[in-house]
C-alpha cells in the first residue's frame, strides 16, 4: 500500500513498501511545452528568470503546469503561450506525450504551435519574469542544446523530437 509521506504546493513523495524494500516516488504535475514557430520557421523560446533555481536565468520553452481544471492539455497550452509570450496559436499540434510511471511520476504533453497571431494575458508569476523571447532557427536551437546554452531538462528531450520532425 502506497502512503504518502510529504504533500508540498506542487509535489507529493509516497512510500510503498514491496517485499524488503522501501520504494519511494515523487508525484510531479503534469505539464504541457510549446514550442512556437513563427511565420520565418523560427521556433520561440523564452529567457526567463528562476530565483530558485542556478544558474537564476534560464533558456526555456514555453511551458506550465497542467491545470486541469481549466482545460484539456491543448487549452492549457494556448493559455501558456498567452501569459508567457503574447500569442496564441490557430495551429496546435500535439508532438509528442512522455508519462513517466517510475521514481519520478508526471506527464508532459509537448506541442508545435504555428500560426501565431497576438493575444496577451496576464502572467500570473508577473510580468517581469520573462526577460525575452528569443528565436532560433532549428541549427541554432541544436547547436544551443550542443554547446549548453540550453541546459539539459525534461524539455529537452521534447527539443530532439522537435527538431527531428522539422527535418
């Protein structure tokens, strides 16, 4: 029987006991990662500042925890792309689903977004924390990922399967 030994804001660790060992899990939420890409085939990251994290600025995706409540995995998407970079997509397609069900337990749901057209709304971690927003072209993002530029994340991962599918 799982039982849960630290529920936090955003994640929960469980013990379950199998045999003679103690397995634990963390219980992630689920997420969505957008990758836009404008009208020149560029595709939008974002600087944005982490206080808790090091280094305190990062190169990212587009990305957000799944709010379920407000909506299916593509509507969390679009809201995402809204409060973080301005646009919204006439074209959201899903690029790639990685549940993880080990140690580590989440889903992420990894979208392309084209079409672009403006449509802002307010950042609920502010409005300062994105510092930029930055285009690369699919040579420049892989030589980012190449030469630690973007540090290594879950998104990462998403990044490959990107810029395999834009081949």
């Amino acid at each position: 029987m799982e039982k849960t030994v630290y529920k936090g804001n955003i994640l929960r660790v469980t013990e379950e006991v199998i045999g003679d060992i103690t397995w634990e899990k963390v219980h992630l939420p689920s997420g969505v990662v957008i990758f836009p890409i404008n009208e020149e085939g560029k595709i939008i990251l974002i600087r944005e500042k982490r206080p808790h994290e090091t280094p305190n600025v990062r190169i990212k995706a587009v990305s957000g925890i799944l709010e379920e409540e407000l909506g299916t995995p593509e509507e969390n998407a679009q809201r995402e792309m809204q409060e973080e970079i301005g646009f919204k997509s006439r074209e959201m397609k899903l690029l790639l689903e990685m549940k993880s069900t080990g140690t580590v337990t989440h889903t992420t749901y990894f979208f392309v977004a084209r079409g672009l057209e403006k449509s802002k709304l307010p950042n609920p971690d502010g409005e300062e924390v994105i510092e930029a927003l930055i285009e690369f072209t699919p040579d420049e993002l892989r030589d980012a990922i190449k030469n630690d530029r973007i540090k290594w994340s879950m998104s990462t991962l998403g990044m490959f399967r990107l810029l395999d599918s834009l081949r």
